[in-house]
C-alpha cells in the first residue's frame, strides 16, 4: 500500500488503481537536498510489468535497493 492514506498505489503506465500483487513493480528514490535531486515514488501493476517491464534506474542507485517486482 503506498503511504498516502492506506489508499492502494496508482500504475503510472495506465494510471489505474491496483493492489501490490505478484508481479507488480515499485520505485522508491529517497529525497536529498542535493540541488536538481528529488524523490520519486512509483508503482507499476502486474499487467503494465508484463507489457513494458519494470523500472530502470540511473547508475548513481543501486537497482535492488530503490526497485523491485513483488515476489
């Protein structure tokens, strides 16, 4: 569930509202106050996963530790 209120994350591909199931992604950049830097926090469901596939981050983050698909 994202942290907004136990309301279930919106797949930013299609924007349909989805419950984190198996093979769902999630993208958590945390926030800094680096200029230029931000947060981003993502969701993508288990269908839009199996189209487009999960999330690429930059080579500055650690894939395993900001992403993931649900197990």
């Amino acid at each position: 569930m994202s942290k907004y209120f136990g309301y279930p994350p919106k797949c930013d591909n299609c924007g349909k509202f989805h419950k984190p199931t198996v093979g769902a992604a999630w993208l958590r950049i945390p926030a800094c106050d680096i200029p230029g830097e931000y947060g981003s926090e993502e969701d993508r469901c288990a269908k839009c996963v199996e189209n487009i596939g999960g999330f690429n981050v930059s080579a500055k983050y650690k894939a395993g530790s900001v992403t993931g698909i649900y197990t």
